[in-house]
C-alpha cells in the first residue's frame, strides 16, 4: 500500500474475512475503513526521537501516530465508516453525558512482534476483549453494543499495521491498545445517548511495574469498597476505576504496592487492585489447589488473563482449578499452616505480579515469593503472545 504525503483518503484491505452484513450503517464495517495518513517525513520511521528508548518507556505516556474512530448516530442509522487518521485531541461539546454521568466504557489489549520475525504481528484472544466491550456497553445502556466483533477486529488490526513501527521488539515489550467507547451527546438529563464515539489508540510499553516481575505488597485494610452485586464490577467502565485511586494512594504511604479488595462480612476476596487474583493452596489431604473468585455474584471483572490461566492450567491435569469463594480467614489459616503456597495477580497489562504479602487486620500474611507455579504461568502466557510456545488454537492470533 501506498501512501501518498498529502494525507489523502485511502482503503485498506480486510485481514478477516466476516460474513455479509445486514446494513452497513447499523453494524461497523471494516471493509469501508477510510485512512488518512501522517506522511512519512512525519512518522516514527523518519523520527525516531518521538520514542523514547525502549528500557525508558512508561506504561500510558508515549503515544504513536495514529488513532481509529468510529462513530455512531441514532439519527443516521446506527454505526458511520470506520477512519484511521493521526493521533490528536478529541472536540467535545461540554455537555456531553460521558462528562457527567460517566457513560465511557473501554478494554485493553496488546499487540505483539514474534521473537523470531519482527513482521510476524500478533494479538491475543482478541475476540475475549470485543465480548466484554459489548457488555460493558451493554451495561450503560449504550446503542450499537451489538456490534459486528470481528469487523472491529479488523479495524483494530488496520490501526496496529500502520503503526507497527511503534512496537517495541523483545519479551516483555509490546502495543498496548486502549478501545474507548464515549457518549458524544450533548444533553444534560440522565437518558440513554443517541451518539458515541469508538475510538481506539496505542501506546508502546514495556513491563507494567517497575520493578519488574518482583513481588508485590498487598493491603486489605481501607474503609473503602470496589464493587458489590448489582453494580458494574463486572464491566469494565471508567466508573470502577476513579474511586479505587484514594484507596491506592493511602496504601502506598502505608509501603504496600496495592488493595486486596475484599466483600461482605466474611471478607471474601474479590481482585487486587486492577487485576484477578489466584491462590496456589495445598489441601488437608496433601493435594493442590488454584483458585480464583469466582464471576458469579457480577463484581468481578472477566479478565482475559485470568479465563485463560485457569483454561490453560486445566489442561496441565497436575492439581484441581476452582472458581470458587475464597476468604480472609481461609487465606491466614492456610498461611499459619504452611498451606498458602503462592499468590499472583493477572492482567492484560502486568500479565502475572507474583504476591510476596498481604496486610489484614494490622497484620501481614507473608507468601512465598515467587513460586514455581507463578514462573510457570507466566512464562507460558508469553511464549504463547509472543509465538516463542505453540498455545491452544485461536489464542495467538497473527495479523
């Protein structure tokens, strides 16, 4: 393909094929996808210095070219053409609702560069991230949540081959994409919008802690709580997000790196800080145990990190893998018992933090640091990202 430096309007061809469409407006189209590109006097390839370093970058600070938008109108039928154009603020009336009323949802993903190819352009389980997009719009009350997956796929993929210079290569090293969905409409009462704005931009990043794949501190105690039945813990929506910052910011002065949030009178755990938790515990009678809280009372998040340790570790057949109630007391007394054998968290932007301590009720409950299990997830997960280990199939998906 080729572009020329006037930045004028192009197509890019599909990268997955999608069956015929019912309208083109009520559902994205990538096949329609409009890009206008930066000319390359402009872009990193001819500027390097616009990346900083790759052992330099912060996760969320850098930003590359360009940025996918989609819009959707009510009035115009639904979902509007699909456009790749250069990275820059976004114009918003004021009144808009997803200022006041916090109708924004959005996901994240990575895109990685194979070990062995550097053109060799991947993502993972990217169909995972457009389901819990669907429900999170679902969840607000959005139009357009409904949405074709695999043709936003396609967009995304677009966004991540013109920009491809932006992701940094090695192990550890990637794309974060950052899908956004925002109401543009401009009106003040509290009422489903009848316009949106999709947009998705990326940011090359490296380790998500800086520390690296060193253990982290834990704290249960804070008067605050993430999320409850009925609420939107299972969605990923900006609202979860901004009333965990006080809590986080008061468990860093007391030395500890993150919440355990914990629920309900029996202090059930739920996640540590933006991330699924798993415990390694050896039972009573000498087997293992890995369990995760469990999704079903909808104040947890389902992360695509932590659905697919617990697919992958069920086809180890080495120990039981259960979704299950967890608490406090249960997690002090197996510690007091030299049961608690490890401790990790799970996400798309850490991958897996190892857990070396939790504070509850004053006290710390120390956990071995980092154990073998943990190493061994981790491992795995990236070599499957990034297609050093051949994972199960449709969880590497080459773009």
């Amino acid at each position: 393909m080729v572009v020329s430096p006037c930045c004028r309007s192009v197509k890019l061809a599909r990268l997955v094929p999608t069956a015929t469409l019912k309208t083109a407006a009520r559902f994205i189209n990538s096949s329609s996808l409009e890009a206008s590109l930066l000319p390359p006097s402009q872009r990193l390839a001819s500027n390097p210095s616009k990346m900083p370093p790759k052992e330099q970058l912060q996760f969320g600070r850098v930003f590359s070219d360009h940025m996918l938008t989609i819009e959707y109108a009510t009035d115009k039928g639904g979902w509007q053409v699909p456009k790749i154009g250069k990275f820059e603020d976004l114009k918003l009336s004021p009144a808009a609702s997803s200022l006041h009323y916090g109708l924004q949802c959005f996901e994240g993903m990575k895109a990685y560069k194979s070990l062995s190819d550097p053109s060799d352009l991947r993502l993972f389980r990217p169909e995972l991230n457009m389901k819990r997009l669907s429900n999170s719009m679902h969840r607000l009350s959005k139009p357009g949540y409904d949405f074709d997956k695999n043709e936003l796929i396609n967009c995304i993929a677009q966004l991540v081959r013109v920009d491809q210079d932006w992701i940094p290569t090695g192990e550890g090293y990637s794309l974060y994409i950052r899908p956004t969905v925002i109401s543009t409409y401009p009106f003040l009462g509290v009422t489903t919008p009848s316009s949106l704005l999709l947009y998705v931009i990326t940011s090359p990043v490296g380790p998500y802690y800086k520390s690296g794949f060193a253990p982290i501190r834990l704290t249960t105690d804070t008067e605050f709580v993430r999320a409850w039945p009925g609420g939107t813990g299972n969605a990923k929506v900006g609202g979860n997000y901004a009333p965990t910052m006080l809590a986080a910011d008061d468990a860093a002065k007391r030395g500890y790196h993150q919440i355990l949030w914990i629920f309900g009178p029996n202090d059930e755990v739920t996640e540590v800080g933006a991330m699924n938790v798993f415990f390694l515990l050896q039972k009573s009678d000498g087997t293992k145990e890995l369990v995760t809280p469990p999704l079903t009372r909808g104040d947890i998040l389902p992360g695509v990190t932590r659905q697919s340790i617990i697919e992958l570790a069920q086809t180890w057949n080495e120990f039981e893998v259960h979704e299950r109630t967890i608490t406090l007391p249960e997690i002090k007394e197996a510690a007091s018992e030299n049961r608690l054998l490890e401790a990790f968290g799970a996400g798309t932007a850490a991958v897996v933090t190892p857990i070396s301590c939790i504070q509850y009720k004053g006290k710390d409950i120390d956990i071995p640091a980092t154990g073998a299990l943990t190493k061994r997830v981790f491992e795995d997960l990236m070599g499957i990202q990034y297609g050093r280990i051949e994972g199960p199939e449709g969880w590497s998906v080459k773009i």
